[in-house]
C-alpha cells in the first residue's frame, strides 16, 4: 500500500487524471525530497546560501542597467543545487518567506555599496515566491529591509509572475497598491507563460514585462516566436509598460529585439549570474571604460 501511495502521489503532481506504476526510483526520489528538505530547514542558519548576480543591459548605451539576483545554495555534499530543485521544497516548509526575505536583505545591501562605491544607478531585481506574496505583511516587511538598507524603493524592481496575479486578483492588487506606493515597482516574470487571460494588464500596476525566454530561444529562425515577441513589445509600448527579454543567448537575438523596439535584454550573451565579487569587477571594468 506504501509503494502503490507513492504511485498515486506520482500520478497527482504529473497533472491528475492518469495513473502510474510504482518503479523503485520513486522510491529513491521520495527518499531525496526528504534528505534535502531536512537539509534546507538547517542551510539557512549554516549560511550555505549565495545570491548570485546576473546582469541586464541596455542595448542602446551597451551599459548594465540592472541586475536579477539569483538563489544559490551550495549543499555541503551534493554541491550546487539548482533552485529550481529547492525552492518548491523551500515553498512547501515555508522556509521561502525568511529565505526570500534574506535575499532581498542580501542582494539591497550590496547592490547599495556597488551604487554608492561607483557612483552608478543600478536597478535590482529580485524574485517573489507565490507564498510570500500570499503574507499579509510583505509590504511592510519590504519597507523595513529598504530602511535598514537604506536602499532606494524607486531602484528595487519585485518579479512576480502571472499566475501569482491571477490566483487571488483582489488582494494581488491590494499588495501591488501597496508595494508601489512605496516607490517599489512590478515586473511580470515569464511573460507569456502563465495565466494566458490579458485583462490583467489593465487593471495590476505593472512596470515591466519581461519575455520568457521560451520566445526569445527561436527567435530568429521560428516566424511565430518572432511575431509573439513582436507583438508584445508592441503591446508593452502601448500599455506604457517596460519591456525586458530574458534568455538572450545570441547576437541575432539581440539584433532583432533592438530592431523591433526592445531595449533591455538579459540572458548569457551578456552575462552568465555570477558570485557578488565578479559581478562588482564587471561593474568597476564597466566605469573604467566611461571614466
Ligand atoms: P527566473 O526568475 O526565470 O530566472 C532566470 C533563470 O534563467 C535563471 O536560472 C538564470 O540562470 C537562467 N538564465 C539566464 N540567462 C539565461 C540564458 O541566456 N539561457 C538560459 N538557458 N538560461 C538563462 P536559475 O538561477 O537556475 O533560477 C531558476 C529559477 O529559480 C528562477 O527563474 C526563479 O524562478 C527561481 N529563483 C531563483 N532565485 C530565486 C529567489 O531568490 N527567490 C525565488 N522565489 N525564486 C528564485
Ligand atoms: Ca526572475
Ligand atoms: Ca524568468
């Protein structure tokens, strides 16, 4: 009955509605989930976690604009987990919502001293779990890390992403009122890729929009990406949003996104998120060069 349960919890997180047979790496999954969840309660206080730093530019000066700060969490025995691996077990146990707080704290110290060392505005972006979105005091919690920090509400952009919107629209827009009237704005993580209802962009105070990068990755050799990304840009224009690409790993991609109206772009082709120290040596070659 145990092995047929963890079949059956198998099938449900595959989409319900379809069956599974029970096979031994079920087992060995299960046995993982556990051994790293007991291990993510205790990372957080054993300072295993790093944010690394990923750089955004702006094609029209070839300057760095901003930066996403990106989870890293170096495991004493596995090594780098990837977040994609931790933060659904970190939004399971709720640790997201210190782990969150910690890399907003992390990340607005920094990215200040950076600010203030090089004399550079410098928007970060960091990333909301739908779980912390969901806590009545995020704002006030994100007021608080912005004084303790001192950093400016105007450069801190919050990711959300659509289907956290669209979960519970009225008190989504309670929040973002709040978080804006602090200063702070709004992108929408992954555009595209959620929630597919438009009336959304209406009514949410949204700044930017940024592409997911599973339009920006055939851009240049597949006409529907390019005529999805096209009108999206067009759409952010009209609506008076900001437009971002994410996952720009080529130069074509580059050309045809600056062509088409799309200004700022993340993504390999100009930077792999990288440890705090690298980030600032890029960012001080990056002055040098102005200077
Ligand atoms: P995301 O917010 O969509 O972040 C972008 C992801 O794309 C990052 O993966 C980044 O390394 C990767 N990426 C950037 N440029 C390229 C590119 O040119 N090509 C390709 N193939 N990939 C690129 P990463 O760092 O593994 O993060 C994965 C996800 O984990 C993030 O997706 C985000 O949803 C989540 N995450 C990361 N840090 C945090 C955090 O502090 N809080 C929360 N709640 N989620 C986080
Ligand atoms: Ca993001
Ligand atoms: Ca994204």
């Amino acid at each position: 009955m145990r092995l047929a349960d963890t079949a059956m919890y198998r099938s449900k997180k595959a989409g319900r509605n379809q069956f599974q047979f029970f096979s031994p790496e079920m087992n060995a999954d299960v046995l993982q989930r556990l051994l790293l969840t007991s291990d993510l309660c205790q990372a957080l206080e054993e300072e295993q976690f790093e944010v690394y730093y990923q750089p955004q530019v702006d094609l029209r000066t070839g300057s760095i604009c901003g930066t996403e700060a990106l989870l890293r969490w170096h495991h004493p025995k596995l090594g780098m987990v990837p977040p994609d691996q931790f933060i659904p077990l970190a939004e399971e146990t709720g640790l997201i919502v210190p782990l969150g707080l910690w890399v907003l704290e992390t990340a607005c110290r920094l990215v200040n001293e950076w600010q203030g060392d090089l004399m550079i505005p410098l928007r970060l972006a960091v990333n909301l779990s739908a779980v912390q979105f969901r806590q009545d005091d995020l704002a006030e919690q994100v007021a608080n890390i912005l004084q303790k920090t001192q950093f400016s509400a105007a450069l801190l952009e919050l990711e959300l992403t659509e289907t956290m919107l669209m979960d519970q629209v009225e008190r989504a827009q309670v929040i973002m009122e709040e978080l804006k009237k602090m200063g702070v704005t709004l992108a929408i993580d992954d555009f595209g890729t959620g929630y597919s209802s438009l009336s959304y962009l209406k009514h949410f105070p949204i700044d930017r929009l940024k592409i997911d990068r599973s339009f920006v990755r055939e851009l240049t050799i597949n006409p529907a990406d390019a005529a999805i990304v096209e009108a999206m840009i067009a759409m952010a224009s009209r609506l008076g949003h900001e437009i971002i690409a994410e996952g720009v790993e080529e130069e074509g991609q580059a050309e045809f996104l600056f062509a088409n109206g799309c200004y700022e772009i993340q993504g390999f082709f100009i930077g792999h998120p990288v440890a705090a120290t690298d980030f600032s040596l890029r960012l001080q070659d990056q002055v040098g060069k102005i200077v």
